[in-house]
C-alpha cells in the first residue's frame, strides 16, 4: 500500500532556542489497515552544530523500525547518518499518525510519507541557500547535511541556513521530488539497531526498567479460569504482612482486553509483593467458565468434522462431483494446538494518575488501543492520558493487546500522585496471555489421470461465536490453492472457549501454512511429483491479478514463482536424493503480510530426534532492503520461532477452564544449540517495499514436516514433533 502527500499536507519551520531548526511535516492521510484519516507529523531538528535529531514515532520491540523509519528522513534530507541522532517520540495519533507496530504494515505505510519528510525539509534548505546566494534552486546540490553550488563552489550547512528557512514558505507537496535508488546513501546500507550499544552496556529502556520517584510496585492475581468472578480474599491479613503498601480489589469488565477482576497487592519492593501473594486466598465463582478443557475440545471438533461445517469460507466448483470422479484421492487430518507468546521481558506497565489525569509508561505495540481502554475504564477524556514508548522485550503480537496497560491504570487511580509499576512474573505471564488458537483440519483432495489437482477441500474447526472466528483463528477465503484448482472448497466451524486469542507472529498464516503446505506435500506424492513442482504448476496456469480496490496486497503467482525458483535453485533441490541416509529436505511456501517466501529445509535424525541442519530462504518484499542487516536479522529470528513452535514443545493446555502450563520448562522454545545455519537472500521485485517482522515464518514449519516425511517416511500432521511420531 502506498501513501503520499496530500494537497493539504503542510510543513512549518521555526527556530529553536539557542539556534537551529524544526521541521513539522504534518500529513492528513486515509489509512486504510486503520479504519480512519490520521495525522502523520514527522519531526526533524537541525541543531547548530549541524546535528540532525530525528524522531522515531513507533515502538521498538526488535524489529528495527526505530532505526528504519529515521533512516528514510535522513536519506531524503541528504545527511550522513553520523549526523543523525534518533529519539523517541511519545505517543500520540492527532500528533504522529499511525503508531502500531503489528502486522508487518509499518514499511509499507511509512516507505512513501517518511521520504516526503526529508525531503520537505531539504527543500526548504536548499531553497533558503538560493534566495541567499540569488541562484535557482535546481542549481544547487545537498549532501552531507549542506547545500553547495557547483558553479561558484560555495557551500553551506543546514545548521547555517536554518534562520532563513524558517522564514520560506513551505513547498508545494506536488513539487517534492524524491530520489531516485541510484542515489541512495543510506537506504540499502546495513545500520546497526539504535539501541543496540545501550542494551549490550545492559542500560535501562525496556518497560521493565521504568522508574518513577516514590513508585510502588504491583502484583495483580486474577482467576486461573478465565473469566472467573471476584467473591472474596483475606485481604486484611495480606495488608498486615511486612512491607505491605496497599491490597486492592480491583473489578474489571470481564473481559480480557481491558481487565477481569483481580487482587492487587503494592511493595515498595516486588519480590515482597510477589511473594506476599502466596498468602493471599482468593475465593472465586468459575461456575460459568471450569467446562473449558483441551479434552474437550478434541472430542468437540472431531464430532464437528462428522456434520455439516459452519460456515463456506470459500467455494468454487462442485468439489464433491469432482472428488467421486477423481482417479486418485487423498484425505488427512491436521490440527495444532493453543501456544503462548512467551515474552522474554513480562507484561508490565507504569501509571500515575494525578489531577484527574494519568500518565504511563508502556512496551505496548498498539498505544491508541490502550489509549481508548484506559479512557473508557477510568471514564477519562483521551487527552487527560499521556503514554510514553519504552523500548518492548518482545511483542511478537502480545502487545498488541493492552490489558495490562489498563490493569495498572486501574490500580494507580486507587492512590493517586504514586506511581505504580504492574509487573507480571512467568507464571502470570503464561498463564493469562492472548493464545494462538488451537485449529483440526479435515482434507480431501481429488487428482486426476494425469495428476493434476481437480479438487481441494478444508473443514478447519477452530475457536469462535456467532459465526466467526476468534483472533488469529480465520481461514483466508485465498489460503492456496483456493484460487487456482477448479473444484475449491474451504470451510469453517467453531467451538466455544473461555481462553482469550490474540495476534502471534505471522497469525494465522503459522498455523495455516503448516496444515496447507504438509497437506498438499502428500498430494504431491500422490500425484508423482514434488512439492515445488506441484506448486509451480498451479501458479502458472494463474496470472496476476490487479490491485485491489481497497489497496491491499493481491497475491501475484509471478513473484511466489519467483521465490520458489530462488529457494529450489539456493537449497541444491535436485540433487536431495543424494544425501547421506538419516539425512532429508523438505520444502514450504507461504504468502503472508505482502512478503512471498519459499524455505527448503535440511534435517538430519539424531537419535530417533529431527536436528535441523541448514535453512535455505528466498524472499520477495519489493524493490528494495532498507536495512539488509536488520531483514537478516528480521528472518533469521522468524526461522528460529517458527522451528521452536514445531520443535521445542509448546503447547498451551486446559483444564476446567485453567492453563496448565506455567513457565519455560513446561512451554520451551528453541535454544542456542539447536539453531541452525540460515542462509537468507532475497528477489528484489518492482513493487514497493513491505514488511519482514511475519512472512519468513510460515513456510519453515511445513519444509520441516516434509523433510522428516523424506527421510522417515512418517507423516507430520499435528504439533508439537515428539521423538514418539518418527518411532
């Protein structure tokens, strides 16, 4: 999706105290992945040294948007990045525009606006060097952070120029010319992250850092069966206990994105709060909610796949008729399970409320979520709540919700002028979090006498009400091969649950690439053929469609060809018959956030056990890598998740309505040594850049299924891999 300046668009300069300039690039623009117009401000200092501060709008959580979006001011300003100093800004939508970091939208939203940022202001600067020197503007050259004319050879900073552009109008958005990619300095260059030296030097930025003069910190318990209901507690003798501060009830709405009941119990030291909670005892009423449990859950789904499904998600053809003519078919069934976020950094959240208003210090990826939740729970207007970024110890989705947010907005308004920092331990952290939903999958396919794919049919049963899916449990009415086989069926039905779903890395796409790409590996097999055969053959008897009309991406068949070709060709494909016995490749693809990515994958069995040896991954994110160190990083970490959901044990189960698992140990993810080597490279494209956080992760699941099928010959078909499904 691409955004641009509109004719309303209008920048102002003014100096700053003690010298220097600031540049305010205010852009009304329509987001579409948002719902509403937003205003988007951009600012730039110049200082009078000639340093270039640059404000970071969005929160950091390692994705390396704080360094990425400043990149592309400097690269329109013409400055050289050792002039440039980063800061983050607070958060504030009238103000900024957009600041959610989720979904891999932030470089297609920011790719075209941040550019006309730099760009705006390097106008104003050449412009006042014009008038100054009496030459036309297009007469003159910027570089590092001045403004020369060749023909006489003067030159002049920025900084020195800054008193006379503040006086000159602000340009014409139509006349912005942005540059072209030959003369990029900086975008395509590898930056390392901004913070990177003060997280090494282990310098406080993180939520969990955060501290306040006189702030209290908080534990908050809440029912283990979500949705419990708050009846009573001693709190009285909780209150008596040494170092003791405050024991609050607090009542939420029921619901997990704003708040369930809970108990509060604030310490001037945590560990005394935290420990002060094992005295605490709560009677609860989980009438309502102790009938949840993953047993049932099973059984319900299996009696789902029995009847008619819930809803047609999509459906072309008649894929009956087609299957009952088929020369050969092939059914399966897939499921996964529930898994956790799993932060490294906890949920944690600092509020003060004071005079009627509240300010707080949150690693939240989605501020104006919380901003409307706190609002609504403390009955406040929106402008009396000020939220201040720290830097997030992984989100991966998880803060996109912002229940803890409001949780400590609600205990800072029972002592107001102290500040109070809630702060989650492990268990409460992986035990009331926002779950990738758990999912069983029916699948038929039909082929015909030659082996091709006549007929595809999914019954997904997942989580959901009313007829829809919870969070992160949507079946694309596109999932391939919808799309591209005659006879297309998807379908979906729903169970009910107690247990909150959320956003994980690459949502939906985790789970659906998995069940889609192992499926129609056995398909392939069916038909005498390889994976990436079977794909490409499907893909191009397709064409690229148009672009939508709402903006969004379309899946194009020529650039998913293009990746695929890249990852066979990286991943030495067809010579995989010659490994060493014990030894196998497999292969995925998945189009997810706008990124195209195709993975082969070595295994080797150690000891009845799957090691993962190499991992080939070609990608497809447009024209160009803002930060290719970063989008390095960016996959390499995808890969390692993704491995981790398969490999490492994870799993989230129930019982009457209650989490079981309660730390590390019995939710793991992946460890150092088990990484393997990860060679990434990348289709560069002529479409604008998207996003990277998402789309590398989908297809390492399946090629990690399908290699363990070529070397075992045992099917993969649910999650997490036990050494007992190779047996």
């Amino acid at each position: 999706m691409s955004a641009t300046l509109s004719r309303r668009a209008f920048i102002s300069a003014s100096l700053l105290a003690g010298g220097g300039l600031l540049f305010d690039l205010s852009v009304p623009l329509a987001r579409a992945d948002e719902g509403a117009p937003a205003l988007l401000t951009a600012f730039i200092r110049i200082l009078p040294d000639n340093r270039i501060i640059i404000g970071a709008k969005n929160a950091e959580m390692g994705q390396g948007q704080k360094t990425m979006l400043p990149m592309l001011i400097a690269e329109e300003l013409d400055v050289d990045w050792a002039q440039v100093t980063i800061e983050q800004t607070h958060a504030d939508q009238k103000i900024f525009g957009g600041q959610s970091a989720g979904g891999s939208r932030t470089t297609p939203r920011e790719w075209i606006p941040m550019r006309q940022a730099g760009a705006a202001a390097r106008a104003m600067l050449v412009a006042a060097a014009a008038q100054i020197w009496g030459v036309a503007p297009e007469t003159l050259k910027t570089t590092g952070g001045k403004v020369t004319d060749p023909a006489s050879g003067k030159a002049m900073a920025y900084s020195d120029l800054a008193a006379a552009a503040a006086k000159l109008p602000a340009p014409d958005p139509a006349s912005l010319k942005l540059k072209d990619a030959a003369d990029f300095h900086i975008i395509g260059q590898s930056i390392g992250g901004i913070d990177t030296p003060a997280i090494v030097a282990g310098k406080p930025l993180f939520g969990i850092d955060a501290k306040q003069p006189g702030m209290l910190y908080a534990v908050l318990e809440t029912c283990p069966a979500f949705g419990g209901i708050y009846i009573s507690a001693n709190l009285d003798e909780v209150r008596a206990m040494p170092g003791i501060a405050h024991v609050l009830p607090i009542k939420g709405d029921g619901t997990p994105e704003s708040s369930y009941d809970g108990v509060a119990i604030l310490s001037k030291s945590w560990w005394t709060a935290n420990q002060a909670r094992d005295a605490l005892k709560v009677e609860w009423d989980i009438s309502a909610v102790s009938g949840f449990s993953t047993e049932s859950y099973a059984a319900q789904a299996a009696q789902k796949h029995k009847g008619k499904a819930d809803a047609d998600v999509m459906r072309a053809g008649d894929v009956d008729a087609a299957l009952a003519g088929a020369a050969k078919t092939v059914t399966a069934d897939y499921s996964y399970p529930f898994i956790a976020h799993g932060t490294l950094e906890p949920q944690n959240c600092t509020a003060l409320f004071k005079d009627g208003a509240i300010e707080i210090w949150a690693p939240t990826q989605n501020p104006e979520n919380g901003r409307g939740l706190v609002a609504k729970a403390l009955n406040l207007p929106p402008e009396k709540i000020r939220i201040n970024f720290t830097r997030v110890g992984g989100g991966f989705g998880r803060r996109l919700m912002n229940d803890y947010m409001v949780q400590s907005a609600l205990i800072a308004a029972q002592v107001p002028g102290i500040p109070v920092k809630l702060l989650y331990n492990r268990q409460n952290d992986i035990q009331h979090d926002f779950y990738r939903p758990g999912g069983w999958h029916a699948f038929r396919a039909g082929l015909d006498k030659s082996g091709k794919l006549i007929a595809f049919h999914d019954h997904c049963v997942t989580f959901g009400a009313d007829g829809k899916p919870s969070r992160g449990a949507g079946l694309p009415p596109q999932e391939f091969p919808a799309g591209f086989v005659d006879n297309a069926l998807l379908q979906q039905s729903f169970l009910a649950t107690n247990m909150p779903t959320g956003w994980l890395r690459a949502p939906n796409s985790n789970a659906q690439g998995f069940v889609h790409q192992a499926f129609l590996d056995e398909v392939a097999q069916a038909a005498g053929k390889d994976l990436p055969t079977l794909m490409l053959e499907l893909l191009r008897g397709g064409t690229d469609p148009a672009p939508g009309a709402d903006g969004r991406p379309v899946f194009l068949p020529s650039r998913a060809i293009g990746v695929i070709e890249k990852a066979i060709a990286m991943g030495n494909w067809a010579d995989r018959k010659s490994l060493p016995k014990g030894s196998g490749k497999g292969f995925g693809f998945y189009f997810s956030h706008a990124g195209y990515f195709a993975e082969v994958l070595e295994v080797e069995i150690v000891d009845g056990a799957p090691k993962v040896k190499t991992v080939w991954v070609a990608g497809d994110v447009g024209s160009h890598i803002i930060n290719p160190i970063n989008a390095l990083h960016q996959c390499q970490g995808a890969v390692i998740e993704g491995l981790g959901q398969a490999l490492a044990g994870q799993a989230i189960t129930q019982v009457a309505g209650a989490v079981e698992q309660a730390n590390y140990d019995t939710h793991p993810f992946l460890r150092i040594n088990d990484t393997p080597h990860i060679i990434v490279e990348f289709v560069k494209t002529d479409y604008l850049p998207t996003g990277l956080g998402e789309p590398a992760l989908p297809p390492v699941i399946p090629a990690l299924a399908n290699a363990i099928h070529a070397v075992t010959g045992k099917r993969i078909r649910s999650l997490p891999i036990t050494p007992e499904m190779l047996a």
